[in-house]
C-alpha cells in the first residue's frame, strides 16, 4: 500500500503540474516530468543568500534517557565575495532533561559577524581562536560543519542529472573521505547515499526532493572511539537551481575513557534545519 508521505508527495506534483503538464500536454509527458531528474541551473554570479538555522542538539546516555538539551537559531549567509559564509543574529538556549521547559535564546554575541571561507579553513584551528572556550568552539565548528552540506550538495547537484527515481545511488566524491576536523579528531565518511524521492513545493517552487543518508562513519578523537551516522532530505529548486530547504539528522554513539579499565558511552543527536530566507 502507498504510504501517506508517497501520496502527499504524488499529489502534490498533481497539483504543480496541472497548469502545465496537463494543459495540452500528453501523458507521456507528464509520465517524462515525474521520471527524469530536472536539469538544474548554476548559481554562478547568482548573489548571497540566507537560510534560517534551527538546531536541536540532544545529550543521551545509552538507555535513550536526555541528559540535556540544546536549542540554536541563527542566521546563514553564503555566497558572499566569492564563496564566503556568514553568521549573524544566532541565539542559544540550554536545558535539562526530555521535559524540562526550554528557556528563551540568549543571543551568542561571539558569532556575530564570524565570517570563513568554501575551504579548508574551516578545519583550521587558528579559524576559532575568538571562542573563549572548548564548548563554544566546538559549537561554532558544529554550525560550520551543518552548513556545508548545504555547501557541498550545492556543488554535487550538476552530477544529479542521471539520478533515477526512488533508487539510492552512491556519491563517489565522499567514498571513504577522511574528515581531520582540527584538534578534536576526524570522523571517515563512508558510503554516501543520495536518491530522488519525488517532487514537492516549497516556497511557491516546484523542487525535486533528494534524500541523502550515510551510516558507517568511524570517529577517532584520539582515546574517544565511536561512530556517526547521518541522513536528511533537500530540496532543490525546478526553477533556479537553488537549495530551498535542507535537513539533517545526526547520531554520534563515543566510547569515552573514564579511567584505565572503565568507560562510559555518550550519544549525542542532531536535528537541524536550514529553511531559505533570501
């Protein structure tokens, strides 16, 4: 039986192409739109653009049970002076447990203004010197990081062009990738997956939908062992070939050191959000 999500989906592309496909073009047509993948345009010289963050970290032990939790907002820009980022407007909020009410945002004044580029700075410790301690460093380096799935999609989607409906298909540029991310470590990224799931609105375009997953990463933060796995779905304008909204779920299971012969196991869970704005 079709699921709810499939149906919405099928809809929905009803919907997009009534005044279009169905207005004096054939079935054969509309069967075309539906199984090829859109041509997407580049954005070279396209301008800046913004996306608002929304990221939900949460702190688990092995049973499930939130330690604590979380909540950032802020404000992405990219595309500025030749593949330069920027934060502004970022507001973090911390509690508890699952049910502890989350306070208000208290603006994160350090990150106004904090400015990298599309390159290997970003890996680069001398990039976070401003962060007055490891917690905000490794904050801002977990932003960073989000955003440049953004970054990266943007510049794998001209190699989508042959991508089948409903089938996962590896990306070869990130087999086996090794991740040296400054002193904390490095995580391998293996087995990337990306597959066309359908099309859908958003934000008044029409957009093809790609899920993307990648489950096997091993992490190695020197004595800290562990693994991380990560999937989400974007969507990707019909129309001009932009980003329109990506989202990311991230699962880190550490095994950290407590002592010579003990240990204990964290689990830390993303959800993440970034939704264009301009």
């Amino acid at each position: 039986m079709r699921s709810t999500a499939s149906t919405m989906l099928v809809a929905t592309a009803i919907l997009v192409l009534a005044g279009v496909a169905f207005a004096g073009d054939t079935p054969d047509a509309t069967h075309d739109y539906l199984a090829t993948f859109p041509h997407v345009l580049s954005r070279e010289g396209g301008g800046a653009q913004t996306y608002r963050l929304e990221y939900h970290l949460f702190n688990r032990d092995v049973a499930g049970a939130t330690q604590n939790r979380t909540f950032v907002t802020g404000t992405y820009t990219r595309g500025i002076e030749e593949d330069r980022m920027r934060w502004s407007g970022v507001e973090v909020a911390a509690t508890g447990g699952a049910d502890a009410a989350m306070p208000h945002g208290a603006p994160l004044t350090i990150m106004e203004g904090f400015e990298y580029g599309l390159s290997e700075e970003i890996l680069d410790e001398s990039l976070y010197v401003r962060f007055p301690n490891e917690d905000l460093k490794h904050l801002a380096k977990t932003m960073v990081w989000d955003g440049m799935m953004i970054e990266a999609f943007d510049l794998l989607k001209e190699d989508f062009a042959g991508l089948p409906a409903n089938e996962f298909r590896r990306v070869a540029e990130y087999e086996d990738f090794d991740i040296r991310m400054g002193d904390w470590g490095s995580i391998k990224m293996r087995d990337m997956r990306v597959k066309w799931s359908g099309v859908s609105m958003m934000h008044g375009e029409p957009c093809a939908v790609v899920l993307y997953q990648s489950l096997s990463n091993p992490v190695d933060a020197g004595p800290t062992k562990g693994r991380s796995c990560y999937w989400g779905q974007f969507w990707l304008s019909r129309e001009d070939g932009e980003i329109e909204c990506l989202t990311l779920n991230k699962d880190i299971v550490l095994e950290i050191p407590t002592g010579e012969i003990s240990s204990m196991i964290m689990n830390l869970q993303r959800e993440v959000r970034f939704e264009k704005t301009g």
